[in-house]
C-alpha cells in the first residue's frame, strides 16, 4: 500500500526545504526592494559606478602601486592581493607547523619505544618489576 504524500519522510523533506527557499527568496526580494526605495528616495542609484571614483585613502603595504588619487575599484584589488598575501603565508606556516609538530610525535614515539626496550624496569609503589617508560 503506497504511503500517502504527507506521511512520507521524503517527500516531506524536499517540501520543507521548497517552502524554505521560497521563504528565503521572498526575503531577499524583500530587502532588495526596500533598498531600491530608500536609494531612490534619497536620490542615489543600485549601481557599480563607485567603483570609479577616487577613493581619497592610502593603503599601507600592498604589492600593486596604489596612491590615494586610485580609484575604489584599485584599492579592492590591492586589498583583495594583501589578502591573498597574507592567506598564504598563513598556509605555508601552519603546513610547516604541522609537519614539525607531527614530526616531534613521530621522535618522541620512537624514544619511548627505544627507552622501553634500553631501559631496564624498576619497582613502583606496588612492589612489582614495571618499566615506567612505557
């Protein structure tokens, strides 16, 4: 007997996620709307045009020649290469971190084997012969 479109798990996942997205898209249409009223109220345009216009500011260390007179578009690019800068210089560190820290396991693991087979045993609280190193 087939199981009624309610009751079937499924069918009940894909409706929530559709009705979830229809949500979400309502929202943003609904934001976006609102922004376009304000902007136009105010007299401004949705547009990339800014990124023309002189950004007026310097940016401290950046690999592209970038002066305050550049515009807004130059100084997102030179933003965007530091970022890229510094991400992977960040990566190349802690890949290099990792490797040394996993290689310091790597040696100790093996000096407790080597002292475990070099070392004799010693008495403990109990009485009986045990390798502490172990």
């Amino acid at each position: 007997m087939p199981v009624p479109w309610w009751r079937d798990n499924r069918k009940l996942g894909w409706l929530i996620q559709l009705v979830a997205g229809l949500f979400i898209l309502f929202a943003i249409a609904l934001l976006l709307g609102n922004l376009e009223r304000n902007l136009a109220r105010a007299g401004l345009q949705l547009t990339l045009g800014w990124l023309n216009q002189p950004a007026g500011f310097d940016i401290a260390e950046t690999l592209l020649p970038y002066r305050a007179s550049d515009s807004y578009g130059s100084a997102l690019l030179a933003g965007f290469i530091n970022t890229l800068r510094v991400v992977v210089s960040g990566l190349v560190l802690a890949t290099a971190l990792g490797v040394a820290v996993g290689a310091l396991f790597i040696l100790l693991r093996l000096l407790q084997r080597w002292c475990a087979v070099e070392l004799p045993p010693c008495p403990l609280g109990n009485g009986r012969l045990r390798n502490p190193w172990v």
